[in-house]
C-alpha cells in the first residue's frame, strides 16, 4: 500500500460535514480511499461524492478546490493523503 499527500483542507462546513480540499498533487477520483491528517484529526474514508463550483464531478485535478463529505470534524491545513493499494 502507498500514500501520497495528494492534497490539504481549505475549510470545513460543520452543519452539512463537507470539508474544502485544494488539490495540489495529482488526481482524486469517486471511490478512491484518503487519509486526513492534523493535530487532532485521524481518519481513513472512501470518496463517495465530490463538487466543484456546486455540480457533482467524478476527478479533480492540481488547482480544484472540491467539496466533499467527511465523516468526522476537519480542520483547515490538515493534509489530505491518497492511500493506493
């Protein structure tokens, strides 16, 4: 299994638990599983919906900030991480 830092937290929207992520290395696709890490933040979970500019897309690239939902708090500057098998 690799990792690869693939990304970090912009902000995190507490009423609907999605979190903004700005990509910064690589692609992120639906169903691929990411790490996210920070101080106090640590857990694993598979992409199940992304959005940019309020449409649902299936990949994101270097420079997109996306949407997704989080299972659990986030906080700005955690590193998002692709976990590959």
């Amino acid at each position: 299994m690799s990792e690869e830092i693939i990304g970090v937290v912009k902000t995190y929207f507490s009423k609907v638990g999605v979190a903004a992520l700005e990509v910064t290395h690589g692609k992120i696709s639906l169903g691929n599983t990411l790490k996210i890490k920070g101080h106090t933040t640590h857990f694993e979970m598979t992409v199940g919906s992304m959005q940019k500019d309020k449409q649902a897309i299936l990949e994101a690239e270097i420079g997109d900030v996306i949407g997704i939902k989080v299972p659990e708090r986030v906080r700005e500057n955690d590193t998002v991480i692709k976990v590959t098998p």
